[in-house]
C-alpha cells in the first residue's frame, strides 16, 4: 500500500515539473501542501494496522451471539409404500376372458378383478359329480348286499346252536352218540365262520370318499375362476391381459398389484452403528422431488427385531424400521423414493453456533473466541445438540456467554490468550 502511494506522488511530482516557468513558482507550494497531507494520511493508516510496532495485525471476522432452535437427525433414504399390500396371483391354468378393473381403481376386499374360462373345470366337475354318486352308490349296494348276508349267516348259526344244544341234551341223556355230537358242534363253527367271513366295506367307503374330496377340490377351484381382491386398496399393477392363461403372466408376475395407499410408509435399513440412536415414537421430516421443497412429517412405528447383512460384499448388519407417513394429503405417492430425517434430539432458545466456530484447544477443552479490549479471549463451552453445520454451545462457567457478545468466526485455536487482532465485524 505505502509503494502505491509513493509512486502517486512521483507521477504528481514529475507532472508538476512539466508546468511552465509562469505557473511553476506559483503552484509549487500548494503541491507541497497537497504531498505532505497525503503523506499524513498514508502514516496514520499504516500505523493503525500495524498496531503501532511496525507488525501487521491479523484480522478476525465477528458476528453476534444468538440463540435458536436447533435438531439432530438422521437422515436416510428409502422407497414410499403403501401400509399394506397383496399379490394377486392364481394357479388356475385357464384363459382370462374378463378384466375388470384398471391401474389406480379403488377396489374392495372381496371385490372381483377378473373372472376366468370356467367351461373346462364345469366339465370336470360333471364328470366329478358322476363319479362321486357312483361310488356312492356301489358303497350303499355293498352295505345292503353284507346286510342281507349277515342277516342269513346269523340265522343259519342261531339253528346251528339250537340243534347242537338238542343233541348235547341227548348226549348227556344216552339218546345220542358222540358222533352225533360233533357234526352238530361242527356245523355250528361252519355257520360262524360263514357269518364272520363276509367281506368288508371298507374299500368302497374310501372310493367314495376319494370321489367326494375330488369333487370338492374341482367346486374349489371354480370359485378361483373369478378373481377377487384380499384387501382394500388401489390396484397399482396390472400384469395381465384378456385371452391370456391366468398361471401365464407377463415376466411372472402377479395378475395384480394392490396397495392400501390411504396411508404411506417407508421401510428403511439402518446400520447397526446407528440403530441405537433410534426409539419408537421419534419424529421424523420426511422431504421428496414431489414435494416441490416442502416437507411432511412422519413416526417411528416399528424397529425390527433382529438384523440382516447388508450386502454380499459387506459385514455391516443392517436393522429395519417402519416409519409411518403422518400427512395423507400431501403429494406423495407410493413407489418413489424420499429422504427422512429422524429427530434424534432438539432445543429451542438455546445458544447456536457454526460448528467451525468451536475449536478444541491444546489442553483438550472446547472454547469460543470473542475479542476484548483489542485482543483474543477465550471462553471454555461444552458442546450440546449438534445438527450438520450448527452446535448448542454450553458455558462452562455461567455466565461467560452472553446473547449478542461477539464470536469469532472459524477461529485460528493456535491464537493466545489476549492476541491483538483487527477486527471486522457482520450481523
């Protein structure tokens, strides 16, 4: 600075030397005047920064001390979905020959989305019905026909008794010879065993319990021709089309997709470094593209039990959480991504600073600078709620930090204790 101003005053010489001999005599001591002013001035600038030892001082930049609010968060990103959501698929290898619905209908539980070719599967059951009512029939037959049988057998072993019950009295009697009374014991055992060999029904019994299962399965399988929804909700996806098998869909996927969009949710996984900060109930800021810069908020409703790993290529385990959507009126729409930003803690009317304003000392201690009578000052402070760029700042001794005292901005933490600085200060 003070070379500049040497030169101006060589140019302003050299130039006043150019004037005629007229005009020199009479304009030299009004320059003389002018230099020696400029001068004066040059010397008490140069002084003032120099601090009066011929140094430079070091310049701080101050701004006022105030008090705000100020949170922790967590931010995460993950997917908006729908609070509940189903798949509708079927197993029926039938032609779809009805498509009731569309994306972005609201349907009902038990509402039909579609019915399906039924006329092969009537046919089945025709054929099941008349099977089933035959073994039905065969069952009852041979129940009669061993009713009737049984019905003999046991006569032909109640004369059979009788008559051996006759000849044993006249065995007994001498009227009868014990030839005589063995045919008769004999042709007793013959009529029981006669009576105890009729066959079984047992196999007709499972024929036609078999036939009525089938039956059944096929009248099952009919009411699957007509599609229904499982929940309440909007039909997101619909993956299928008319005169296509219902068991065929595009890519695999299920005939429909429906979401209960009346309530939103992000299922977000968080690091296990991380999930001790996270309680139920936190609030949560939850901001998207779709949302044109402002913001909804939301709750943790769930944190799951247990974790996973995160990745193939990683060890870090990951836990989920649910965070549930508050605001059902604002834009957002499930499938697209937002960010969250959970309130881990927050304060209000609490002193606020940069955190570049902090800055640790040798001795380990936290401390802002403030500047006094010209010179550094250092107050020791605790650091308390921190967000991304600010920090609650706590006074170790009470009273040290006053609201609009003025902090050094980003300080130098190698600046001693009453340090003369220059001082430039912003609101």
């Amino acid at each position: 600075m003070t070379d500049t101003k040497e030169q101006d005053l060589d140019a302003l010489a050299e130039e006043m030397m150019k004037e005629t001999p007229g005009k020199k005599k009479k304009k030299k001591k009004k320059w003389i005047a002018i230099i020696l002013v400029v001068v004066l001035v040059i010397g008490v600038l140069v002084v003032k920064n120099m601090g009066g030892n011929g140094e430079q001082l070091p310049m701080v930049q101050t701004k006022p001390l105030a008090k705000g609010a100020i949170m922790q968060t967590l931010s995460l990103n993950g997917p908006i979905s729908g609070t509940d959501s189903v798949e509708v698929v079927s197993n029926l290898h039938a032609e779809i020959q009805e498509i009731l619905v569309k994306e972005g209908d609201k349907v009902e539980e038990g509402q039909v989305l579609a019915r399906l070719d039924s006329s092969e599967l009537e046919r089945q059951i025709t054929i099941a019905e008349n099977e089933y009512n035959l073994a039905k029939a065969t069952y009852q037959e041979k129940l009669r026909e061993n009713a009737v049988y049984t019905q003999k057998a046991s006569a032909a072993c109640e004369t059979a008794q009788t008559a051996l019950n006759r000849v044993q009295a006249l065995y007994d009697s001498g009227n009868a010879s014990l030839v005589e009374l063995e045919a008769a014991k004999t042709t007793l055992s013959d009529a029981i065993r006669e009576r105890d060999s009729v066959a079984g029904c047992e196999s007709f019994a499972l024929q036609a319990e078999n036939s009525r299962l089938s039956l059944e399965q096929k009248q099952e399988q009919l009411k699957d021709t007509e599609i229904i929804s499982q929940i309440s909700g909007t039909v997101v996806r619909v993956n299928s089309k008319v005169g296509r098998f219902a068991d065929k869909t595009e890519n695999d996927r299920p005939m429909f997709e429906i979401e209960n969009l009346e309530k939103l949710e992000m299922e977000i996984p968080v690091s296990e470094y991380y999930i001790g900060e996270i309680k139920l109930g936190q609030k949560v800021i939850i901001t998207a593209d779709i949302l044109n810069g402002e913001s909804v908020e939301g709750t943790v409703t769930a944190i799951s039990p247990t974790g996973e790993v995160k990745s193939a290529s990683s060890t870090e385990r990951v836990i989920p959480i649910t965070i549930q959507i508050s605001d059902t009126s604002s834009a957002l729409i499930a499938g697209i991504n937002a960010k969250a930003s959970i309130i881990l803690d927050e304060a209000e009317n609490t002193f606020i600073v940069q955190s570049s304003d902090v800055v640790q000392r040798a001795d380990g201690s936290l401390a802002v600078a403030t500047v006094e009578n010209g010179g550094i000052k250092w107050i020791p402070v605790l650091c308390g709620i921190e967000s991304d760029f600010e920090v609650e700042i706590i006074p170790v001794e009470e009273g040290s930090i006053v609201e609009g005292m003025q902090i050094v901005s980003n300080p130098n933490g190698n600046m001693a204790e009453g340090m003369l600085v220059s001082v430039i200060t912003t609101e």
